[in-house]
C-alpha cells in the first residue's frame, strides 16, 4: 500500500438548534445545571470533538449498511465482514469493506488474512470559528451557553415533575471544521462514502436529545466542488 493523496476537507458547521455534547462531569456544583457541555479547558469556550462527528457518520453509515442484526448492534468488524461474506451477501460485504477501510478496526482484530491498512479518515476537533467568535465578543446579545429547563408530566395530574436542567448551545453558533482522508493505492476513492456519511448526519441530528430536536446542523465547505457534490447527495437513494 503507497499513500498518494492527502486531502483536507475544511468548512463551517452552523447550528440549527441548540447542540448538547456533555463533558462527562458528574460533579454537581452549587448553582450548577445537571448536564453541562464540553468545553475547552483553558477557554471554557465550547467545542465539538472530532470524536463525536466521526462516531455519528460511522453509526449512520452503519445503520444505512442494514448489518446491524449480523453484529448485534455493535460496531462493525473483520468478523462481521467474514460472517456477511460467508452468508454470500456480496452488496453486504462490500459496504462493509468500504466502511472498515474508512474507519478502520480494532487493533484486536486479526488483519492477517485481509490487511485493510490504517484508518483513512481523521476529524479534528472542531473550536469556533473565528469570524463567529469576534462578533459575539461586539455584540453582547450573543451567548456561547444556554440553559434549558425540561421535565417528564404525570398523564394523570397532567403536572410537571422531575425538573432538570441541561446546558446546550444555542442555534446560530458556528464552528470551524477540518477533516483529513487518505487514499491509498491502489484502492477505490473514499470521499464518496465520507460525503454521503457527512450528509446523513445533516439530515439527523448530532449530540444528545436528538429526539428531542437537539442537535440539528449544517456544514458549508470551502471548496466549492465539494459544496456542489454534497448539495446533490441523496445518501438514502443516490445523488439526485
């Protein structure tokens, strides 16, 4: 395997709707919410992880894959490749491949009947974007945080109960975005498969409560080739 391309995919990821990725924290502090966002150390200025864009397109790629019920819900794998092959599903399988080759697999996994080579694809974490942030500091009407109340109703008192309180960031704020793809040779182009895992997640939602109406997001790359490309993606029924 020889690496011949090396491309960075940049762009702007806008919210729709408030976004909570929570920062793991269980201390409860006096005054504070019950969930509250990451945030950078230093800063405490929101972000979002590299980790949660790339475990969300993967999911939904997985999901689209329909594999799901051969690995039991878990991430796919070399042995739930070899088990899709040994069902003759060939469409099955070689999705599959697709999806190990971009994102890899374990380093528990035995590659040495089919070395798949590294991960192809590398997200950054994603700070906000600058432009975004100068005019929050002009304009004070801007936050980076907000707090929403929510709670469960008794369906027979038809009464609020249980309130909690979770941090989210608010619709409008943008953030920089930065992906990197290998490609090897000789091996097919994974954009294709990237893009249409970008735009799925587009179409869902990012974070938690997505049910909820959490999370809903747009991305806008610079290029604009890959604007144009991703525009006419129908990742469900192919490009429209």
């Amino acid at each position: 395997m020889q690496l011949v391309s090396l491309k960075e995919i940049k762009g702007v990821i806008t919210l729709r709707s408030g976004l909570h990725i929570g920062a793991g924290d269980m201390e409860m502090r006096i005054g504070g919410t019950d969930n509250p966002v990451i945030k950078h150390p230093h800063t405490q200025e929101p972000y979002i992880p590299g980790s949660s864009i790339k475990g969300k397109v993967r999911s939904l790629l997985e999901m689209r894959s329909g594999l799901m019920m051969s690995t039991e819900g878990k991430p796919l794998s070399l042995k739930a490749l070899r088990k899709v092959q040994k069902e003759g599903d060939e469409k099955g399988a070689e999705e599959c491949l697709r999806i190990l080759k971009l994102f890899g697999v374990s380093g528990a996994d035995d590659q040495e009947t089919l070395p798949l080579g590294p991960t192809r694809v590398s997200f950054a974490d994603c700070p906000l974007h600058p432009e975004w942030r100068k005019g929050a500091v002009s304009d004070a009407r801007r936050t980076l945080i907000e707090v929403k109340s929510e709670n469960s109703i008794n369906r027979i008192k038809g009464t609020a109960e249980n309130p909690r309180f979770t941090e989210r960031v608010p619709a409008g704020v943008q953030f920089e975005f930065s992906v990197t793809l290998k490609q090897l040779e000789p091996e097919e182009d994974l954009l294709d498969l990237l893009m249409e895992g970008l735009k799925l997640l587009e179409l869902d939602a990012l974070g938690g409560s997505g049910s909820r109406g959490y999370g809903r997001i747009v991305f806008q790359f610079e290029d604009p080739d890959i604007q144009s490309r991703f525009d006419l993606l129908d990742p469900l029924g192919g490009e429209g």
